[in-house]
C-alpha cells in the first residue's frame, strides 16, 4: 500500500504521535509523502491511502485539497469531537492491521459545489456552462456553506428558492443573520449547533438552516442531494460573506447569487468499525442525556 500521511503539527500531540507511528508504518506500507504544511494542493499524489493526523478541520482540508480524486481517508483525531476523524490514537494500529489484511468498511460523503455570480449577470441558475462561464468564486465544501451577515452585523436580507422557482416565480425572503446549506456530515457541526436537524449520513440528503430569522415560522427544512439551492442577496452588510467548511470565504454583494448543488466530489471515509451512529451521538454530543441529580439535595 502506498501511504500519504497529512499530519496538522499545530496540534501539540501530533508530532511526537507523528514520530512514534512512522517506523511502525515504514515496516508495513510505502509512505510515499508526509505533509505538514496542510496547504496546497497535490497535483501528482499517487496513494492508495491517506492517513490524516488532526482533527476534523484538517480532515475537512483534505477532503477539499483532493478535488474529487478518489483516495481513501482515514483519520486518527487529535482535536475536539471528530465526527469525521473518528479513529483515537490507540484504536489505530490494530484497524489499520485489519484494513491491511481484509479491508475496513468505506462511505461515500456527498458534498456540495457552491458558486457566486455577481449582480449584473443574468444568467438562470439552470443553465450550468452560463454559471460556469460567469460565477466569480466556485468551490466545494463536505460539511456546508454558510452566509453569515457579518460587520456591522445587521440583519440581512436573503431570498431563498429550491429547483429554480425563482426562475418562474418570487423565492422565500427572510430577514436575518444568514444561513446554512449542510450535508448530512455536516448537519452535526455548525447546522446543530444552530438548531438545525442531525441528518444519519447514510442519508443522501442537505438542510436548510436560518440564522437566527426574524420569524417565528421559518424552520430548517431536509432536502433531497439533488436539489439546487438559490441564495440572492437582496440586502447585505459590508462584511457579509460566504464561507465553504469556514476555510474558504469570498464577500456577497447586493444582487450577488449563489447556487448550491451536489458537488461531483465524493469523500471516501475510512470509517471505524467501533464506532456506532447512536452511540456517538450520544458520547459527544450528550444526545438525549437525562437530567442529572444530586442525592444530597
């Protein structure tokens, strides 16, 4: 197997895990690049695996850096949570024994393509060679796109619209501080922590979450991955802005539009046969934990 090892050294714990690991691996695998710049992209990169040493930042930064090239990840978490890097540091050697010998079980990770248009083109969203030909930022993201009001943080104005209605008639207008588009890897980062559903991620699907809306009826909605989401700035802020996985941005103007659909990239996750959907659920993020008491009281 030829190994690429992407290792985020910013993490204290990394490194001297880094140096322990690399001559357990060196006898078992060709370890054909190790990356600690966690930047850039890899034009030529020949793996068949990718073994990522952070959190899920970095794990998100891979996913994205691979541009759709289909190369297993698997990664080993070394920050808060990991939803996405969900191997711990000591479950590794004997599963990645196991993926040597007879394989560990693989998903596929739908993500999103995002693009912007500015205010004067008037191309219909539809038309995919016009889009592309006219959008000044295009980017993909695995867990989702955000916009965000920004300084000086006013409410803003968006209209909303699923499958080009917008073309035919008026979308959803909505007063406030943005919305999400996530992907069901997603919908367990910046989407729940906004109020927004836990989608399992064996369901191919995206929501739609409001920002804190100036509404007592605007609910996150589910949508099927082939939908496509219009977004137009009516009214915006001077920092308004879109961020993909909050790593890459580009500003929003009023007019700006940005069309959301399923990327053409798949992440392919090596998923840890230890860990169960519910019970993670409920380990990180304290799903339904019962009240506690204090006997004493």
């Amino acid at each position: 197997m030829r190994l690429f090892i992407v290792a985020n050294v910013n993490k204290p714990q990394v490194r001297p895990a880094l140096e322990s690991l690399l001559p357990w691996l060196e006898q078992r695998v060709k370890i054909v690049g190790v990356d600690e710049e966690c930047s850039g992209d890899w034009p030529n990169l020949q793996a068949d695996c990718i073994l990522v040493l952070g959190g899920d930042g970095t794990l998100l930064a891979t996913a994205r850096r691979l541009k759709g090239r289909a190369i297993p990840v698997m990664g080993i978490n070394f920050g808060r949570l990991g939803f996405l890097a969900d191997f711990t540091l000591e479950q590794f050697r004997p599963w990645f024994e196991r993926m040597l010998q007879s394989g560990l079980p693989i998903s596929r990770r739908s993500m999103l393509e995002v693009s912007v248009l500015p205010p004067a083109v008037e191309c219909r969203s539809s038309d995919i060679e016009a889009v592309e030909r006219h959008r000044t930022f295009h980017d993909h993201a695995l867990n989702e796109v955000v916009v965000i009001a920004g300084p000086p943080f006013r409410m803003i104005d968006l209209e909303l619209s699923a499958d080009h209605e917008t073309e035919s008639t008026s979308g959803i207008r909505y007063s406030g501080d943005g919305v999400i588009i996530a992907t069901a890897s997603g919908s367990t980062a910046y989407n729940v922590a906004a109020g927004g559903p836990i989608i399992s991620p064996t369901v191919d699907a995206m929501c739609i979450t409001p920002l804190c809306p100036h509404s007592l009826s605007f609910r996150p909605i589910v949508l099927a991955m082939e939908s496509t989401v219009l977004i137009s700035a009516i009214r915006v802020n001077s920092g308004t802005t879109l961020a993909c996985d909050g790593q890459s941005t580009t500003p929003l103007r009023v007019g700006s539009r940005v069309i959301i659909r399923r990327s053409p990239h798949q992440l392919l996750l090596v998923d840890n046969p230890d860990t169960k959907e519910w019970g993670v659920l409920a380990e990180k993020l304290h799903w339904a934990l019962s009240p506690g008491y204090n006997p004493g009281s």
